[in-house]
C-alpha cells in the first residue's frame, strides 16, 4: 500500500493508493474521498466483544469501514481525522502500541486490533476502561490534536492525561492527580497518566479538553 500525508502539520490528510487486491481498514467516518471503484464494507471492530468494550468503556466507535480494491488496476482514497493536527504512520514489526480515544485512524497489513485494559483510574480520569491496542506487522495511521512528539523513555514519566496520544504496551500505565487533591484542582492540572517501562510514548501539543475549557465560558 502506498500512501502520502498532505496538507502538514495542521490540517494533514492521507492519501492512499490501494493497488489491486489491497485493502485498508479505517475508523468510521474518516474517509473523505475515493475512487467509485473501490467497495467499502463496514464491519465490528476486531470482533463483537471487542468492538463493544471500545465503543461502551473506551470511547470509540462500534464500528470501522473496510475499503477493498476488487479492480486489476490502482485506485485511489483520501482519509483524514475530525481534529486539526498531524498525522502520521507507525510501522509496527512484531511490537505492539496502545493508543487514546480518538487517535486510530487505520490500519493495513498484518496489524491486528484490539483492546487492553487500562483499569478503573483510567476511567475515573475521563479516558475510558480499555485502550486500541495493534500488533502484527503493517502500518498504524493515527492523528493528534496539534503536533506529534516522540517521546524514548525508560523509566518513569509524567504526561498530562490529555495530551497523551499512545505508548508501546510493554510500558505501564498509572493515572492520578497531579500532585495533592487541593493543588490538583487549584493549578489547573488535574490527572495525570505515570508511564514507566523502556519504550516510545507519543504526545499530542494540544488539549481538546483544554480548549472545551476556554471556549465554554465564552459561548453562554
């Protein structure tokens, strides 16, 4: 499959050229353009059970679309991501990377998805029960609100529960306040998700809730 990423870093779309016989899955709703050729299927995410506990304890949707080119020739589709931000493509070669509500945008290849459990202090924090979880070998496109950072840790680290976009799932996760309960709520912090492991974590600059949080006061 080859694809080309666009219009970076604010406004990136993805550009995918299947040739025949190539398929992609893709988050429902983030196909923006493609070629009348092309048949698309919709079906559960990773299975019934699956596709559930993502849709109910995670914040997802129930279901994903499957863009197949049946042709003897390439065809063409475009996808993007309901925020304004970057995008970008993982390889993934035998590891696998869990990823937050609202970052999948799809997968190809080998990649198997599914869902991990994040526990109930993932939860409480607003981020939902369970996470994407992909492994196999293929490619992972994922977006973020605002730019893209690629963080090695190895060790404990720190991020703010909603700038954090996904991590290896070797590494584990914690979420808690940011420090003591009147400090938590007085600097405006709030949650926050510990990390710790050896591994690659990836951070969105930007807050959705963040700007829910400015913009709230001025629309009434």
């Amino acid at each position: 499959m080859k694809y080309d990423i666009r219009y970076r870093p604010a406004f990136a779309a993805i550009f995918v050229t299947l040739e025949p016989k190539e398929r992609i899955t893709a988050e429902a709703g983030a196909m923006v353009s493609m070629d009348a050729g092309i048949t698309m299927t919709t079906e559960f995410s990773g299975g019934l059970i699956p596709a559930l506990m993502r849709k109910f304890f995670g914040g997802e949707s129930l279901f994903v679309n499957v863009f197949h080119n049946k042709t003897n020739r390439p065809l063409n589709l475009v996808l993007t991501q309901s925020v304004i931000g970057d995008v970008e493509a993982l390889k993934l070669e035998g590891k696998s990377i869990c990823l937050e509500a609202g970052a999948y945008i799809a997968h190809a290849g080998g990649v198997k998805m599914g869902v991990k459990w994040a526990g109930f202090a993932s939860w409480f924090a607003g981020e939902g029960l369970f996470k994407l979880q992909f492994s196999g070998k293929g490619r992972v496109l994922f977006g973020g609100y605002g730019g893209i950072t690629h963080k090695e840790i190895n060790g404990e680290f720190i991020v703010d529960s909603s700038h954090l976009l996904g991590y290896d799932s070797n590494i584990k996760l914690n979420v808690g306040l940011s420090g003591g309960l009147l400090s938590s709520v007085t600097s405006g912090e709030g949650f926050v998700t510990r990390l710790k492991g050896r591994g690659t974590v990836l951070i969105q600059s930007r807050s959705v809730s963040g700007l829910v949080g400015f913009l709230r006061p001025k629309v009434r």
